[in-house]
C-alpha cells in the first residue's frame, strides 16, 4: 500500500491525515472502513427533467381517488412525500385548481431557484402557492433588487427564510435595510442576519429596535459589537421588549460582571438566549455538582455553558470528574471543557491520552485541557503521527474512539 501511494505522488502522512480527518465526520463511514467492508455509494438524480416529472406524476398516481387535489398536485409537482404534501395543504385545501401554484412555481424558477430551494420553500410556507405572482411576489423581489441584493443573495434570503417573504414590502424593509447599514455595511451580513431571523423585519422599529440600541449604546457596547449581535442573535436582542433588555443589564451587573469589559457583553449575549429563570436554574444545577461560589465565577468566563442543556452539562461534569479525573477546580480554570463535544473530543482525545502516557510515550504529563483543546490538525501531528512508529495502531484507536469502540 505504501509503494503504491508514493507512485501515485501522495506522501503517505497527508494521506492518512486526509483520511482520518474526512472519515471521523462520517461516523458511518468509520465503522464501514474499520470492518475492511467499507462502501460509497453515490446517487445521481435523474439529468433528463422528464423523468423526474414521470417519477413525481407516477407517485401522484398511486395515491387513492379520495387523496385532495392539493396534495396530489404537491406529490405530482414538486415530489413531496404524501404524509409532507398532506402536511403543507394544511392551509390550502381551497385550492382545486393548478394555475396559481404553477404560475407559483414557475415565477421561482424563472428566478433561478432550483427544485431542492422550492421544496424547502413550500414545506416552510405553502401559504406562497397561495400568492399572486405579479402584485404580491414581483414588488417583494424588486424591492430587495432596488436596495441593492443580488439575484442569487435574494435566492439564499427566500429559501433559508420563506416566511421573510411576509414582511418584503417597500415601507417596510427599506427604512430596516436602511438603520441596519449604520452598523452593517455588507449587503451578505444582512442577508445572514435576515435569513436567520424574521423578527428583523417584523418588529416595531420606533417600539423595540431603536430603544434596544440605545440600551445597548449605554452599556458602551461599539458598533462592532452591536453588528455581531445584529447579525448572530438577530431577534433574541432587538426584537425583545426593551425592558427585557434592561433586566438582563442588571442581572449581568449583579453577577459582579465589570462594566464595559469584554465579559459584560459576552455574558449580555449569552442572557439575551436564555430566561432568566433558566439561567438561575443553570447556576443552581453546577452548584448542586459541586462548584464552590467562586467556581461558578469562574465558569461564567464561558457564559455559552449556560446555553447547555442540563443533561448536556451534568454528562460532561461527570466525565470530566469520574472518568478523566480532574478536579472541579481545575475544570472551573477552564470552563471551555465543558463546551466540546464529548463524542468527537472529550472521550476520544482522553482514551488516546491515557494509552499514550501507560505506553510511556510521553516525557512529562500533560493536562487534559492541553489535549483537548488543541486544533485537530496539530492534536494529528503532535499526539498520532509523531507516536505512530512506536504504536503503530494508534491511528486506528482514535479513529474506532471517535465512533465510540475501544480497541483495549
């Protein structure tokens, strides 16, 4: 196997780290390749459009006499499932008739939308089939064209968010796009924002966003804070009720939070996700494990563990302490164990660790933390490839880890 990959020009270390790195995200695929009966398949939808149509007409066909129209024409048309088509004629069963869906769905694909993009579309929001293609569907593109989106950004904002669609009038997203570009000067950072969250365009701009600003103006948050916000939490922050806000700036000042630090925005944003009940809950939840009050302290360093759900937490505080050992206080001085994943870093990275430290392959211990927070690429080179000679099973060891089987 080695001579072959050196005749073919692969060094035979970029090859294996290729390998083990494509194969640990396909979990299936590991298990396959572990067993030596590893196989891809590779399904190429039907090239000619008529035997797509043939296939979705002969499924609209096997459906009973009695099935409605609607959900015969979404199976035959767009090749739903049955039990999807029924589920999207929720609020369509008025429709007898196909000639407004088809205008529908002929308007988005003459916009370049592909057949996977209406698909999304219609099982997201059906109600469009309902839509009238010249005085409703055409002024909410064009309006989007005349701020200055693209064709192919206005195909990515409908299909990862249809219910934008609702809001796209004239009055209402111009002056939005408009206060949005005082901190967001990238017509894709829009878009990002908007296909994350409707609330951008819904909300009461006089109401929520502009009073929401101005708090966070107050907390001395910069406009480059405020863009990431916009853009990553979208409606958790400037769609709520301003005084939603102003609670979760007095919670985060009674968690001893130093104002215009960088933690205060950090856990500002880390609250805007949660109730605060929830985040009491949390904080009561790691005091119940065992972390002392300045623990917690701590711990809010990373104040996205509280965004964990509690069983999330309590698996990896437990396997953290009585799996790997550690202290609850050196877990507290690094809080963003708690963070990553345990299937596809935690366990696998500790295993490896343990074999290579009882192999005496290493000169000095190393902390967990070392382990498992370094990049996957140098944790391949440091800790599998450079000890790959005197064990030469390890890269296997870590590959079945990851997919959660132990070679010993």
């Amino acid at each position: 196997m080695d001579e072959v990959l050196v005749m073919i020009g692969f060094k035979k270390e970029n090859f294996l780290k290729k390998q083990m790195i494509l194969v640990r995200n396909n979990s299936s695929l590991l298990f396959g390749l572990l067993a030596g009966t590893s196989k891809i398949s590779i399904l190429l939808p039907p090239s000619n459009p008529l035997t797509s149509l043939r296939l979705f007409t002969s499924k609209a066909d096997d459906l009973s006499p009695k099935t409605p129209f609607i959900v015969k024409y979404l199976v035959g048309s767009l090749g739903l499932s049955s039990s999807e088509a029924d589920k999207c004629s929720k609020f369509l069963s008025h429709i007898k008739s196909p000639s407004k869906p088809d205008s529908v769905l002929q308007f988005f694909r003459k916009n370049g939308f592909t057949e996977a993009n209406i698909k999304r579309i219609i099982r997201s929001h059906s109600r469009v089939l309902c839509a009238k293609v010249d005085s409703t569907l055409k002024p909410k593109f064009e309006v989007l064209r005349d701020l200055g989106f693209s064709d192919t950004q206005i195909t990515k904002l409908v299909t990862a968010n249809p219910l934008a669609l609702n809001y796209l009038s004239y009055c209402n997203v111009r002056p939005r796009i408009e206060f949005f570009n005082t901190f967001i000067d990238s017509n894709d950072d829009i878009l990002k924002a908007l296909s994350r969250d409707t609330c951008l365009i819904s909300s009461s701009m006089e109401k929520k966003m502009k009073p929401n600003i101005a708090c966070m103006r107050e907390c001395q948050f910069s406009d480059e804070r405020i863009r990431a916000l916009l853009i990553n939490e979208g409606g958790r922050v400037i769609g709520r009720a301003p005084k939603f806000l102003k609670s979760i700036v007095k919670r985060v000042n009674e968690l001893g939070v130093p104002p215009r630090s960088g933690m205060f925005y950090h856990t500002f944003r880390c609250l805007c996700g949660v109730s605060l009940d929830m985040f009491d809950a949390k904080i009561k939840l790691l005091g119940s494990l065992g972390f002392s009050q300045s623990e917690l302290s701590a711990i809010l360093k990373q104040p996205f563990i509280i965004r964990l759900s509690a069983k999330n937490l309590c698996e990896k505080v437990d396997f953290l302490v009585k799996e790997a050992g550690c202290e609850l206080s050196y877990v507290s001085r690094h809080p963003s164990m708690i963070g990553l994943s345990m299937t596809k870093r935690l366990i696998p990275r500790h295993y490896v660790m343990q074999l290579i430290m009882e192999r005496g392959l290493l000169k000095k211990k190393i902390g967990l933390f070392h382990f498992v927070s370094i990049s996957e690429r140098n944790f391949l080179k440091k800790y599998i490839f450079s000890f790959q000679q005197r064990m030469p099973e390890l890269p296997n060891v870590y590959l079945s880890a990851s997919a959660g089987k132990f070679l010993y």
